[in-house]
C-alpha cells in the first residue's frame, strides 16, 4: 500500500501534461500512487495516461465519461489506497521535493493536513501567491482563519497533503464552481492540526489573462454561495472568526461587482443592482474590517458616493495588471 495517493483530473492538456506528470515522477519521496483521471477528454490525453501506465507501475489510469473537475477528483477518491491524499491539477506541475516536504511535517506533527505555497506562473513572469512565513502548526480555527484571511495561505487544494481518515465520507459537490471553496468546510470539521509552511513548492500556471476580465454568469452565485456556506460554518463552530468570514463575504461581491464593471455593459447586468446595494448598505461595516487593504478601504468610500469614479479606477487598476 502506497503511502501517497496523488489524484490528477486530466482534460485538454495534452500540450502540459508531460511536464505535470514528470514532476510527480520525478519527486525525491517515491512511495506514492499516481492516479490519473481521463475525465473524457476529447484529445490524446487519454492514450498519454495510458502510455505513462506502461512505464512506470506507480500509475493508475481512470477513463470515464466527462463529468468536471470534482467528478473526476471524486473518481479518484474513491479508488485511492494511500494513507495520505494529495491533489494535483494537470496544467500545473511541482517542485521535485514538494511530496517529500508535505509528508515530512504531516507525520512529524501527526497533522491532519500539510501545505506549501505556490507560484503563479503568468506568460509574464512569477509571482508568489503568499507572503512568506515561518512554519506554523494551527488547530481548525487558526487554520480556517488563516485560509480566509488569504496573506499566508488560501482555499486551495493542490498545494495541501490530507491524513485519508480526514477525507473520509467527504466528496466534493459536482457541479459547482468554486469546488476548493466548499470542500474546504467539510474537511476543515474533521481536523485537529494543520501544518503550514509556505515555501512555494507548487507552480500554478495561469492561462490567458486574468480572472478578473472573464465575464460573470449565473453559476458565479457559487462563490458566493461557498463563502456563506463558511460564515454558516464560523457561527456554528468558530464564532471567534467572525470578523474574517465577513471579510471574504464582502471580499467576494467586491470580485464579482469589478468583473462586471469591467465589462462593456454592466449597468445591465442580472448582478449589478444587488452588488451595489449590499456594498453600499455595509460601507461602514467593511471600513472596519482590519482584513481589507487600504485601497479596498478607499474604494468602498468612492463606490458610496459614486459607481462610475468607482468603475474607472477598477479599469485603471485592470490595465496595471498586463
């Protein structure tokens, strides 16, 4: 029995796959299982899996119909056999130690959960995803608060290695975006240590441009439906977190109302009106969470008195980001 089993949900990556899949091959701690998702992809990733099958026995291959990210995360789970769990997506790829590092503080601490940080690498260059900081062993509370805070590490899986029996009962919600976000309240309940050492071991390869200019449909009620499902959460079990759950409650309907300003008509949008009036209603209230940063602080006063001075300086803060 493998003491790792590292899931990977593959889909029209065949140009990226290579690398993601020779750096798990090639990390320093060997005693893992490789499980490969075919998640229907309609190119040549499915014979690559199977290819890579052929010459290294640590990999599994699942070819199954196209279902999404956390159908295919799911897929894996329920085969998976390793005493620890850990995620990886296919158009990324990871440090050669990165394994080595997450196995050695979860079992050091008898952690629950590990993690690192990240590098985003853009076609532009890198940057780091976190402030850097010294290790830290948290309870579920200082891990939960930390996650949302965001400064030192976030809601993100694949740069986490998970105890199984903290994963147990637990799948992620199919059809959802945002799968991190919600999946992160379930397992957050069944942890009693997490083991935070932000050293960036995981490349996170952003495609395209930036989030911030995709257009905002009906299904990214998700997010904010994921982050009420932790303010659900931190009232229920964490009451002491309250101030940062409304950070990210607020945070999120800050990134929704930018997208659409950014937008060519956003005064039209199904999401604009609402937005506006519950930013608008709290002014006061997120002026006083210590979580925002001065700029945000600032941008709540102007979008209180005026949404298009509001929308230009969104524009303007948009065109810095290329």
């Amino acid at each position: 029995m493998p003491e790792i089993s590292i899931i990977v949900p593959v889909y029209k990556v065949e140009d990226l796959l290579d690398k993601c899949v020779n750096s798990i091959l090639n990390q320093t701690f060997r005693d893992f299982e490789l499980i490969l998702v075919d998640d229907g992809s309609p190119d040549n990733c499915g014979k690559m899996c199977d290819e890579y099958a052929k010459k290294d026995s640590r990999i599994r291959v699942i070819h199954r119909e196209n279902g999404g990210l956390s159908a295919a995360r799911n897929s894996g789970l329920d085969v998976a056999v390793g005493k620890y769990i850990g995620f990886v997506d296919s158009d990324d790829y990871i440090h050669e130690r990165m394994y080595e590092q997450l196995y050695n503080n979860i079992t050091k601490h008898d952690a629950d959960v590990a993690c690192c940080g990240i590098t985003e690498q853009f076609l532009s260059g890198e940057h780091l995803m976190y402030e850097q900081c010294d290790a830290m062993v948290c309870d579920a509370g200082k891990a939960l608060g930390t996650i949302m805070q965001g400064k030192y590490m976030s809601y993100i899986l694949c740069c986490k290695l998970f105890k199984a029996s903290c994963l147990e009962g637990i799948r992620f919600i199919e059809g959802k975006l945002y799968e991190d976000i919600f999946f992160t309240v379930d397992y957050i309940q069944n942890v009693s240590k997490m083991v935070i050492d932000n050293e960036p071991l995981y490349y996170y390869y952003r495609r395209g441009g930036s989030i911030t200019t995709s257009a905002v449909t009906q299904r990214d009620y998700d997010l904010l439906d994921a982050y009420g499902k932790n303010i659900e959460l931190v009232n229920e079990k964490f009451p002491e977190l309250k101030s940062v759950a409304d950070f990210r409650y607020f945070w999120s309907r800050f990134v929704l109302l930018d997208r659409i300003l950014l937008s060519d008509k956003p005064y039209s949008h199904f999401m604009y009106k609402e937005l506006v009036k519950v930013l608008r209603k709290n002014t006061f209230k997120i002026l006083k969470i210590p979580y925002f940063r001065k700029q945000r602080h600032i941008g709540a006063c102007v979008l209180k008195v005026s949404v298009p001075l509001y929308r230009y300086f969104v524009k303007r803060s948009a065109s810095k980001e290329f």
